[in-house]
C-alpha cells in the first residue's frame, strides 16, 4: 500500500481502477526451481485481480536452499555392491542419474 494513505480511500481508488485485493492466510510460501527452492517464512499474502488479470504479492523473511536428488545410504550401498565402485563413485552416479538406481549402476557398465 501507500504509505500515509488511508486504507479505506486506497480501498475505494483500487475499486475505481477496477482492481480487487484479497489477503490471503499462510504460514509458509515454497517457490521451487530446478536446483534451488525458496521458503518464505510468515508470509504476508495478497491475491491482486486488475481487471481480470491476477498476481500475487508475497512480503515475509525467505531461505534458499539448494535442491538435489534425493536418495539414501541405502541407495548408495546398492550401487556400490552392484557396479563394485567407491562409496564417492556410486554418490556422484546416483546425483548424475537424478536419483536413480537402475541409471546410476548402469553408467558404470558402460564405461
């Protein structure tokens, strides 16, 4: 909003412009990309629809954090056991083959 203003003459303008504002109640807002996720913690969440055309507006504190393939040590030990490689080896196969398993072993066979 515009600082000074009074909310219910803002209100009224935004009306007039044809724009309408909802607030909406979150207690988290996750934006995920490839590599990377964006968590924004307590957010302050606006639905803005301008004549029929809608955005968003998101204000609050945000993390990043890095997003990777997810596997376990267990996964690990399979593929060290199957294609007979380093625990470093099979970890770099798995996160080259996004997780998996079938991939990652088969990599080893082809080299």
């Amino acid at each position: 909003m515009i600082p000074g203003m009074d909310p219910r003459a803002m209100q009224q303008a935004m009306k007039k412009m044809g724009m309408k504002q909802t607030e909406i109640p979150a207690s988290e807002v996750i934006i995920r990309s490839e590599g990377r996720d964006i968590i924004i913690k307590n957010p302050q969440v606006s639905k803005i629809d301008m004549m029929g055309q809608v955005s968003w507006q998101i204000v609050g504190e945000a993390i990043e954090q890095t997003s990777g393939p997810e596997f376990s040590q267990d996964d690990i030990k399979t593929v060290m056991e199957q294609a007979n490689v380093s625990e470093q080896d099979a970890t770099q196969a798995l996160e080259s083959s996004d997780g998996d398993l079938a991939k990652a072993i088969l990599s080893f066979q082809e080299s």
